[in-house]
C-alpha cells in the first residue's frame, strides 16, 4: 500500500488525466519518480485510475470523445516519460491487445474509447482501424504475440464477423484470447460464438482484459 506522500503523488497523477493536463502530468511525475515510486505503480494507480474516472465519465455523458482523446495523449505522454525507467518493452506493458472495428463496419468511436482505456491502463494496444478482415486480426495478432484480440461491430448486418474471426482462429489453429463488443453485440453472443468475453463499455473493457489476462498468468 503507498505512503501517505507517495498517494498524493499518485492522486496527482491521476488528476492530470482526468483534466487532460500535460504539464501537471509531467510535475507529478517528477515527484514520482524523485519519491522511488515504481513504474508499475505509477500505472495503475495513477494514470489507469484517471483513465478509469475519464471512462465512467464518457459512459455517463458527461464528456465526450474528444475528451477522452485528450486524456488519451496525457497517457501516452506519462508513457513515454517512463520507458527510460522501465527494464525493458516487456516490462513496459502489462500485455498486447490487437483491436479493430470489423469487416464491413466503419464505425471508430466506441473501439477509440476502448483503445484510450486499455492504453491508459497500461496495456500495448495495436489499433487496426475499422473494416478488419478475420485473418487481418489474427495475422496482427501473431506479429505482435498478442495475448488478446477485440472485435467491435457496430451494426447487426456485421455481427456475424465476429463469429468469423472465431472461426479464422480454429482454422488458423491459433490459440488466443477473444472478446467483443458493440452495440448488438451481447454476452449471450460471444458465448454463443465462443468468444473469451464481451464488453458493453470503454470503462467495462479494461476490467474484462485484466481478469482474463490474469487468469491466464
């Protein structure tokens, strides 16, 4: 559990999140890393809890997306302040999730938001853009040894792509974590389709990735 003084550090890094200020990032790290704070920590309890709050936020609408791309860039900020005290790219993130809107939908909002959150978490995220063809998701899976893939469909006509992109791993014989989202999509989908979980919100994800990541561990 961190010190009195080193959670105020971390509030105030959280703080920089969540109101998408770069030079109150950069001061409250400073003081983290002058105070012995750990990366890990830092992470977590600093910018994947701002991204968190921003995430509760987004959902409730009280921003929207382009807040959340400017807390998004805070974090890819801290991110890049705390690689030369990180060991090395393994150590930097807490795994690789390859997401992408899939074939035949265009729709970005709801996988961006995805995207923030899971970066701001701490998690590496390879964004394949919208339109993925199954065999995109899995071949930027293998490249990048992604221990997750996330398909989003925004639209019912482009919800049997996920069942697709299942189907590519088994042919593929791939074995890697699955999970879904959008607005038809539902829990009963993905199981019926044996994806590995599903995730109604950018908030709701990172909890989904850190559960099946660490059962898999």
């Amino acid at each position: 559990m961190a010190q009195p003084s080193e959670k105020r550090i971390l509030d105030k890094v959280c703080k920089s999140v969540e109101t998408y200020d770069s030079v109150l990032m950069e001061k409250s790290l400073k003081e983290a890393f002058d105070a012995g704070i750990p990366p890990g920590d830092i992470m977590a309890s600093g910018l994947g809890k701002g991204m968190e709050a921003v995430g509760k936020k987004f959902d409730a609408g009280r921003i929207f997306l382009p807040q959340v791309m400017a807390a998004s860039a805070v974090v890819n900020l801290a991110m890049e302040k705390l690689s030369p005290f990180l060991d090395s790219d393994d150590k930097k993130y807490r795994g690789t999730v390859v997401m992408g809107s899939v074939q035949g939908d265009i729709h970005e909002i709801g996988k961006n938001v995805c995207c923030a959150m899971l970066r701001g978490a701490g998690y590496k995220v390879i964004d394949l853009g919208s339109d993925v063809s199954p065999y995109s998701f899995i071949e930027a899976a293998k490249s990048n040894s992604a221990d997750i893939i996330a398909g989003s469909a925004l639209m019912t006509t482009t919800l049997q792509m996920q069942k697709a992109m299942v189907r590519a791993a088994d042919e593929e014989k791939y074995s890697v974590l699955m999970i879904f989202g959008g607005a038809p999509c539902t829990k009963e989908w993905v199981k019926s389709i044996g994806g590995d979980g599903y995730s109604s919100s950018g908030a709701e994800i990172v909890k989904l990735v850190e559960s099946l990541l660490g059962d898999a561990q």
